[in-house]
C-alpha cells in the first residue's frame, strides 16, 4: 500500500466518522430532514420489527417525524435525548463506499432507554463529496422498562 492510499483511506473513515456524528447529532436534536440528509436519495432505513423499511428520504422524515412526536408524547416534559455510538468497525471496499458496523446505547433523562446494533452500507457522493447511508439497518436488542421509545404492540 503506498503513502497516498493510506492517506486517502484515512480521509475517508475520518468522513465516514463524520457521517456518523451529523446523523447523532441531527436525530438527537428532533431534526429529521437533516437526519434523512445523510441518506443518499434513494436510501434505505431499514427499522426491522420497530418500524419497517423506509425508501428515499421523504418516507424517512416522515418516520423520524411520528418517532419524535411518540417520544415527546410519553416524556412528562421535553428532556434530552442522547445516542451513544461505540465499536466502529469500517471495511472499505473502494474509496468511496464502505460497510460500517457500530453499537448504540440511547440514554434519556430516565437513564439507559434502548441499545442495539447498526449496519451500514455508505457511499461518497459524488457532488459534494459527503458521505451519506445508502443502506442504514438498525437493529434494537433491547428496551428498559418504560421506553419512550418502543413503538406500541
């Protein structure tokens, strides 16, 4: 491997990184459309048993949208809400796409809420040169009694 392939290696997990931060960030701020914007146009959110799989991004605003609504239903008053994303794991298979695979913990203001495993299939857009989830697969192991989370049965 030569220096300059290691260096543009290094430049993409460190925006792949930054891809995973600004989809944090945004979802645990409420907002959705900048959530839905680290997707690629025709990406996938795919919720399994917690909400199915979403095409494109207005069906993953739309989603995101009824989540935060359930969520600040069942707070007693607004509270932060706070994802923890640890275990990184990035295969390149290119320099512009590569499987991430990561573990999350969800804390509220009632402590630890939900946790759960993501696997991502990413691209580099071409455009602007972000890196954005083609494919995004959550999937939840877990839900602490009382949940603002859990979707109802």
């Amino acid at each position: 491997m030569t220096r300059e392939m290691e260096r543009t290696e290094l430049i993409a997990r460190e925006g792949i990184r930054d891809l995973l931060g600004r989809y944090t960030w945004a979802g645990d701020s409420g907002r959705t459309s900048e959530v839905a914007d680290c997707f690629t146009a025709d990406g996938v959110l795919d919720l399994g048993d917690h909400g199915g799989v979403l095409d494109g991004r207005d069906a993953i605003t739309a989603e995101l949208d009824a989540v935060v609504a359930r969520a600040a239903a069942a707070a007693e008053a607004p509270s932060p809400v706070n994802h923890h994303v640890s275990s990184v794991f990035i295969t390149m298979a290119d320099p512009t796409t590569a499987t991430v695979r990561s573990y999350f913990a969800v804390h509220t203001d009632q402590g630890l809420d939900h946790w759960g495993r993501y696997r991502d299939d990413v691209v580099m857009d071409p455009i602007d040169g972000h890196w954005r989830f083609a494919r995004r697969t959550v999937r939840v192991t877990g839900f602490a009694p009382g949940s603002r989370f859990e979707a109802p049965s």
